[in-house]
C-alpha cells in the first residue's frame, strides 16, 4: 500500500512538473498599441490572437497606455521587461521616445519589432509596414481629388504630431500633390487619435476654411469623428471626408454621403503578420536587409536596407462593398 501511495505521488509530481514545463515553454509575445479601446487595434489583436491558436505555443499579451502618450508606452515597455515577455511587437507613439526603453528589452533578450507606427532602427530588429508608404500617400490624396474634378480647398487631420506612420504617409502626399491639379491643401490638424479633439478639429477647420471640399484623415480615430462633425455641421454634401477608417465604423458615413469613399488594410491581417514575425524572430530568424521572414497566411516579409517591409496595398472601400466588409472588421 505505501508503494502504491508512492507511486501516485511521484506519477502526480511528474505530471504537474510536465505541465508546469509546458507552460513555460508558451513564448509570450506582447503587441503593444498605441492606446486601448481602439476598433483598429483590437482588430489587430483578433489577428494576433489567430496567429497564436495556430501557432499552439503562444501567449498574446494585448497591452497599451489608456492615452496616445510616449511616455505611456514607456511604462507599459518596462513592465513588460519586468515580466520577461518573449517579444514585443509595438505601433509607437513616437519614432525616438521609446528607443531606450526598446533596447534595454534587446538587452534583456527580448526580441523587438515594430508595426502600424516605427521607432528608429536602433529600438528594433524590424518595422512592419502594414503598405508601402508611397502608396498609401498617394492614395489618401488621390481619395480627395477623384471627388474634386475641377480641384478645390483640402485639409488632413492627423493623430498626433509625433505620429511616424502619419508624419510619413503625410509626406508622401506631399511629394505627389503636384500630380493632382487645383488641389489645395490649406491646413493640417493634429487630433492625437482623441475622438473629441478629433471632433473639435474639425469643427475648427469647417469654420476657418469656409471653401473647404474635403478632409483627409489617414487614422481610423479621425476620420469617424470628422464625418461626424460634417454630419452636424449639416455639411454632407460640401465637404467629403475620406482617408484611413474601418469598415464597420465607416458605414453609416459612407451610407449618408459623409464620406464617399475610404482605405485601408485589415488590421486582423496586420495583428497576425506582426505575431507570426515575433515568432520566427524568437525561434532563431535574423532580420537583416534581404532576409525574408515568415508571416504564416500571409506569406513572406522581405526586408529593405532599413530592416523594413510592408504587407499589402491598401483597399478602398465605398457604397459597393462596405457594407460587406463591415461584418469582419
């Protein structure tokens, strides 16, 4: 009897050991965004957490600031160390702000990239463009001015002024603005992805630029709030709104005419391409310029001199297919 006794003892040991073993084998993969209760970033996260369950030894730990701050993100980084994750996978705040915290978590030996918004090339192993930024700055201009035949007054309204994603998709417009004739960007405005000063922004810009024919806003934050504010500003028709939003929080505004017609990639596809790029980097993949990483469904990632790459063209959507497209994300 006490051998018995011994033997489901030990056999219960070994079983919670194996299981505690299992356990911590699960490599914990953080994707931090650049705020929470956002549509876009919790799309983001449904693809993530799809990369996990076929992945089947992952954790996704969904985490970011409650605000649009780097110093947010800092904090979260740090716990994040604390916690000795496996990766982080970040859409920044700031390019440079998060570098030294980033690479103290390169030192602890986590593995770092970027996505959606970079950081400079020192706080990671790679950046994840979700497209190629020349193509979705020509397509936020070029969203604008297939509305506007005979050209006319246009403002953008951004998210924050340290935002890198918009800065550049921003500067790319700029560079092929000549290629749209009468076109006339008179202001941009910065909502740092806060639906009411999104919201307020606009009201600014309706009110100062009295000609205004449309409002480009490439983040999914502020072009619900500028179709909104069109919307009670009793504007639908005058001013179009179009840029960068979500199909299911763009729907309505497409269906009243607030906006004609929007772009973007999806963010569930994105989530899980950073997820499955953390993964390949943690089991041994080295990202340097020509190397070609895993995204899982997604296929490959080729990565430029920059240790850059992008994912996919951006789609645009309008009265023929949002409603569609709403249903997923």
């Amino acid at each position: 009897m006490k051998i018995l006794k011994t033997l489901l003892v030990t056999a219960a040991i070994s079983t919670a050991l194996m299981a505690n073993m299992a356990h911590a084998e699960n490599k914990k993969i953080a994707l931090v965004v650049k705020a929470l209760g956002i549509g876009f970033f919790e799309a983001a996260n449904k693809g993530a957490q799809e990369a996990a369950k076929e992945l089947g030894d992952v954790e996704i730990i969904y985490t970011g600031p409650t605000t649009t701050t780097a110093e947010g993100q800092i904090e979260v980084i740090n716990a994040l160390i604390a916690q000795k994750v496996d990766a982080i996978a970040v859409s920044a705040n700031d390019t440079d702000a998060l570098v030294p915290a980033l690479k103290k978590a390169q030192d602890r030996g986590i593995k770092v990239i970027s996505w959606d918004s970079g950081v400079a090339k020192d706080g990671r192993a790679l950046h994840l463009n979700p497209s190629s930024s020349p193509l979705i700055g020509n397509m936020i201009i070029k969203l604008a001015a297939d509305n506007l035949p005979e050209g006319g007054d246009v403002a953008v309204l951004s998210a924050t002024a340290t935002s890198t994603n918009q800065n550049v998709w921003i500067e790319e417009m700029t560079k092929v603005l000549p290629n749209y004739k009468g076109i006339n960007v008179v202001a941009t405005v910065y909502g740092d992805d806060l639906a009411d000063k999104s919201y307020r922004e606009t009201q600014g810009l309706i009110q100062k630029y009295p000609n205004l024919k449309a409002i480009i806003a490439p983040t999914s934050v502020g072009i619900v709030a500028a179709a909104q504010a069109v919307t009670d500003a009793g504007k639908i028709g005058q001013i179009n709104v179009t840029g960068l939003g979500l199909p299911s929080e763009m729907a309505a505004h497409v269906k009243s005419g607030a906006s004609k017609s929007f772009a973007i990639w999806n963010p569930i596809d994105l989530g899980y391409s950073a997820a499955m790029l953390s993964y390949d980097l943690i089991n041994g993949a080295e990202a340097k310029p020509g190397a070609e990483l895993k995204m899982g469904r997604m296929g490959t990632l080729k990565l430029d001199d920059n240790n850059e790459g992008a994912m996919a063209d951006p789609f645009i959507y309008d009265a023929s297919n949002v409603e569609e497209f709403a249903k997923i994300f």
